[in-house]
C-alpha cells in the first residue's frame, strides 16, 4: 500500500493549455451536430421507409382488386347461362387505387430522398 500512495503522490499534475481546451471543445460541438445531422439523416430514412411501405400497400391492393376482376370476368364468360345476380356482381364498383393518389405517393417519395440528400451534403 506504501508504494501505490507513492506512485500517487508522484504523478505530476495535470494541465491543458487554454488553446487546446477550446479546440477539444470545438471537435465536441463539431461532433454534436454531426451526430443531430445523422439522426435527421436516419429520421428521413425512417419516413422513407414508411413511405414505401404505403406505395407496397396501394400496389397490392390494386393487384388484389385486378385479380378478383379478373376472377370475376373468367368466371362469368366460361358459362353459357348468366344469372341476373351474377351480373349485378359483376357490375358492383371495386375500389382500385386513382393515378392520383400514385403520383402523390410518388411526390411523397423524391420529397423524403430531396430531404435526405440536403442532410447528408450538410453532414459533409
């Protein structure tokens, strides 16, 4: 125990020079706002993805819905005799996804990938 007091008592003080504690204080903030950009950077990302997602969705809805037309269509012509309430089955209007509501997924999307190209030039 007598030495490890000693090899305490030894060690000289520590001092930082005025300059380099502001510049290690400057990398901290520099470091900082990396951090902020990336975590924007992953946000974009994250909405994205979700994005994407909604795109999937509206895609496999509208396959749904030409499948069961096509059902529909097949099932009809293939028969010689058509009942009056297979006809109003036919006729019953399904829900297909508007070009619209496309193009605004598709505006949605260049929106999130403008965003993330701004936060990864600025993390630069």
């Amino acid at each position: 125990m007598v030495t490890q007091r000693k090899a305490v008592r030894e060690a000289p003080p520590l001092f930082i020079k005025v300059d380099k504690y502001r510049q290690v204080l400057e990398h901290i903030e520099k470091l900082r706002s990396f951090a902020l950009s990336l975590r924007d950077a992953l946000d974009a990302l994250t909405e994205m993805e979700r994005e994407v997602q909604a795109g999937l969705s509206i895609c496999h809805k509208g396959l749904d819905n030409l499948n069961a037309t096509l059902s529909i269509l097949h099932s009809t012509l293939s028969r010689s005799h058509v009942e009056e309430s297979h006809i109003r089955a036919v006729t019953a209007p399904i829900r297909v996804e508007t070009p619209r509501e496309i193009e605004d997924y598709v505006k949605g999307m260049y929106t999130q990938m403008e965003k993330i190209k701004r936060d990864l030039e600025a993390i630069e």
